[in-house]
C-alpha cells in the first residue's frame, strides 16, 4: 500500500472528484459544482459515459447520477428560464 488516498482508481476521474461526490450525502447543488470543477479539468462525453457506467448501476438515486446524465444531454429538453431578453413588446 503507498499510504496515498483512494480516489477511486478511475481513469475518467483522476482527481477523484466525482469518487467523492458519490461518498457523501450531498444535494444536487453541491453535485453541479464538482461536475463543472470536474469538467474544467477536461472531462467529455466519453468520460461522463464511463462514470456513469461505473456508478450509476449502484447508485442509481445518487444526485450525481441525474446530475452525470444531464451532462452527456439525457436531462430532456432545456428549459427557458425568466428574465427580459428575448421577449418582444406586443404593441
């Protein structure tokens, strides 16, 4: 054993971010702020697929997991959210 931490042993996760969203109890707020710190790192689709596939099974209600799948676009369609721009005055 080297006496370093486990941070999960995936590829996709070198950081071991997402290893160690999927060990705490955490809303889906806090799960969207790893992802993006995870993505900036570099993380695609293709790495989003092998977490998912390497965790979700197990932890399907996992916040991270919704949050995992509406990274690869699995959320359905986007929502418009409020605000001003865009709306045209009707006259």
């Amino acid at each position: 054993m080297s006496g370093l931490p486990d941070k999960g042993g995936q590829p996709a996760d070198p950081r071991g971010l997402i290893f160690e969203a999927y060990r705490m109890e955490i809303g889906p707020e806090d799960c969207r702020t790893i992802f993006l710190d995870w993505a900036l790192g570099g993380g695609g689709a293709d790495e989003i697929s092998a977490l998912l596939a390497h965790y979700a099974a197990d932890q399907p209600d996992h916040p991270m997991t919704a949050v995992l799948r509406a990274g690869l676009g699995d959320a359905g369609p986007p929502r418009r959210r409020g605000g001003a721009r865009g709306r045209r005055e009707t006259d």
